[in-house]
C-alpha cells in the first residue's frame, strides 16, 4: 500500500497534514470519492426514492437500491432484500430489540458478553423489562477472551437470544463468533452479532459465520454519518413487526389498518438516507480497491508498531491482551496518577486526536475495576509517524502534570 497515496485520497489530511487522528473506533475519516459521491446524488440525483414515477425519482430509487445490492455483496448476504438501512448500528440493534424481541416471555433470557457497548447492552435490557425476559452476561477474562467453556455455561434451555460485538471496541479482542452462533442456534437461539468495529476491518461473511442479525455502522467505514446496516435472515424478518410505521412502509392503509411493504421497505419508514447510502456504496467499493488483504496487512503492521511503542513507556498499563494481535488496532491504557481526560488535553495540545472515557461499555470498566481509560485506535490510513507522536506526547505527560521520574 502507498501510504502517501492513500493519505492524499482524505481531503482532511490534505489540508492538515500534521494531524494525527487516532480515534477511528469512533469514526473514520472520509475519502474524496466518497465527499464527491454524496454531493453528486445532491447535484444530479436528488428526489425522494420509491415514491415518484419521473425519470429523476426514478434514477434515485435506482442508486439507493444499487447501494442496497452492494451492501449485501459486500458482507455476503443471500439477498438485498436482507438488507435494511438505518441510521447507525445502534437503530439496527434497537430495531432487532424492539421487533424481534416482541416473541419474547417471561423467563425468557437473553445472554450478552460483559464487554457490549452500550448500544448492544441498554436495548436488551429495556426488552427484559417490557417481556420478563432475564439478562444474562458471559464474563472474560483480563485479555478480554471469552472461552467457548465459559459460552456454554452461560447458555441454556430457556436463552432465546445472544447478541455479542464481534470486536471489542475497548479491548480490540476478536470473539469467535462463527462457533458462538452455533453454539446458539443448537441451544435453540438467535444470534445478534455487533460488527460496529470488524466490518470496517476484517472480510465478514454472514452466511459463513452463520449470525442471524448483523449491524454496523457506515461512519465508521469511510461512509457518511446517518447511514447504518441491519442484516437479517429473510425467514426472520418477514416474520417480525415493523419498528416504525409512517410512510412507504405500507402496502395499503384503511380507516382500519394497514398491511406492510414487502422486505426490506417495512423497516424502512419515512424519507430515507439516499445520499448516505450512496456514500456508503462508494465506500465499499474503496475499499475493494485498496483490497481487504492490503488493509489488515497495514494495519496488523501499524498494531505490532503501537503496541511495542505502548509498551515501553513508563507507568502505561494496556487493558486487554499481551499480544499485538489480540487488540486490532484498539489499544486502551492508563497512565499511573494521570486522569484519561488530562492525558486526552494533554495530547490535544501535542496534536493527537485520541478518545478518553468509558467508551461507552461501563460494564466492561466495571468488570476490569476501571473507571476510564484513553483509547487509540488506528486505521489503515495512519502513518507509523502518527504513533511515533503518541508516543512521544505520552512519554512527556506525567512530567507535565507534575510528577518527578
């Protein structure tokens, strides 16, 4: 990979070429084809999709459904008709709660891992207040690994849905998630799988992992803000309610009632994100022109560099794995009497872009006895200079508040 070629294609960088912006497990940072893309639709394309009959509605209908079909390529799904946009995977997570979760009883369970982003944590927990259901949580160890022993133990007769992050987005640690799903489904569960932070970096197949939902999030990928993925099985969709009802979610409407849209429209009420999905679609075929292989390549070299540079500095503890390879370009760390939001303003001031706080998985700080970390995470688009000035503001931040080495 050309590294500086690739920098170039990010007007961001562009435009500021000293910065250095580790936080992409929050959000990445935007190509120009994608920017050009999204202005394009506005330009040239802009109507409401599968409303109008003229040619110019006509044409953004197609680019949407285009966008549609490239998803389902993308992460291998039998059909785009498995593939129903959102706004984030947090709407997606939010819509398999909401619908899905409709089939739940009382004493029902639902089993989560303790490492869930919030996202993946306070819908099921709201379901198991509407339904009795009971929330269960699978623990892991101090490298974030969760043991198919520990998975078993967690499962029973009476858990009829698991949802897990196939990577943490605070340790970086990989979940297995193929053998989970089957563990699942022969347990006689559903498997809700969170790709927030593996499908911007790792080739995800749904049919060959087996997961019967899989969400995540376009702004994470190179793609717009506003646009999110769900997966579903098509036997399982057609079988739920609709999240939200309105407009072109609908087939007919009488004073009485109303039956819905075919798949996947009934879970798409209201104007849609056209534009959004556009980008993404662009997006997508970004990356399939870097190639997935030249991206985790660059980014396991990047993960090897970070982690050995982490390493030796003083005072500095990374949450997680003793390897490179088990954080995926996420790396968590504590600097000994420094607060995460001062070391965040600290390395502001340097330049560093990184993300301090609880990173929105309280339990899993609460699991690992830690109230708040600062996290780096990388993307194949980072330089190793970019490390090298993490590094370099680290090593000078408990000087800076004061200490005496």
């Amino acid at each position: 990979m050309a590294e500086i070629n690739i920098r170039e294609d990010f007007p961001i960088f562009r435009d500021n070429p000293s910065l250095v912006y580790l936080d992409n497990a929050a959000t990445t940072q935007k190509p120009s084809c994608v920017i050009e893309a999204v202005r394009h639709f506005y330009e040239r394309d802009n109507a409401n999709p599968l409303r109008g009959l003229y040619d110019l509605a006509q044409r953004a209908t197609a680019v949407y459904e285009d966008s549609r079909e490239a998803v389902a390529e993308f992460i291998g799904a039998a059909g785009p008709e498995e593939i129903v946009f959102t706004r984030n995977a947090s709407e997606s997570l939010n819509l398999v709660a909401y619908s899905y979760g409709t089939f739940l009883k009382e004493g029902d369970e639902i089993l989560l891992s303790v490492m869930e982003h919030h996202s993946n944590l306070i819908p099921w927990q709201q379901l198991a207040v509407r339904s009795g259901a009971v929330l269960k949580f699978i623990e892991c160890g101090v490298d974030g690994r969760i043991t198919e022993e520990a998975f078993r133990s967690a499962l029973s007769s009476r858990t009829k849905i698991v949802s897990m992050t196939q990577i943490s987005n605070v340790l970086g640690v990989r979940n297995d998630i193929r053998t989970f799903a089957r563990l699942a489904h022969e347990a006689g569960a559903v498997f809700v799988c969170d790709g927030a932070q593996s499908v911007p970096h790792i080739p995800v197949d749904v049919q060959d992992l087996d997961v019967d939902f899989l969400a995540f999030s376009g702004h994470k990928m190179l793609a717009p803000m506003g646009i999110g993925v769900l997966y579903g099985k098509k036997a399982l969709l057609e079988k739920m309610p609709p999240f939200l009802t309105g407009g072109e979610m609908i087939e007919y409407v009488t004073r009485e009632g109303a039956t819905w849209a075919e798949l996947p429209h009934k879970f798409e009420a209201g104007t849609v994100n056209a534009a959004g999905a556009v980008g993404l679609k662009t997006a997508i075929e970004y990356y399939r022109k870097v190639g997935f292989d030249a991206i985790q390549k660059r980014e396991e070299e990047l993960s090897e560099q970070a982690f050995d540079v982490l390493s030796t500095i003083p005072h500095l503890h990374i949450m997680g794995g003793n390897t490179a390879k088990e954080h995926n370009g996420i790396f968590s760390f504590s600097l000994d009497g420094v607060h995460p939001h001062d070391i965040a303003e600290i390395l502001n001031a340097d330049g560093v872009c990184i993300r301090a706080g609880h990173h929105c998985a309280q339990v899993l700080m609460q699991h690992m006895n830690v109230p708040s970390t600062v996290r780096a995470s990388l993307a194949f688009y980072n330089r190793e200079e970019d490390i090298l000035r993490l590094a370099q503001s680290l090593s000078t931040v408990r000087r800076r508040m004061g200490y005496v080495e």
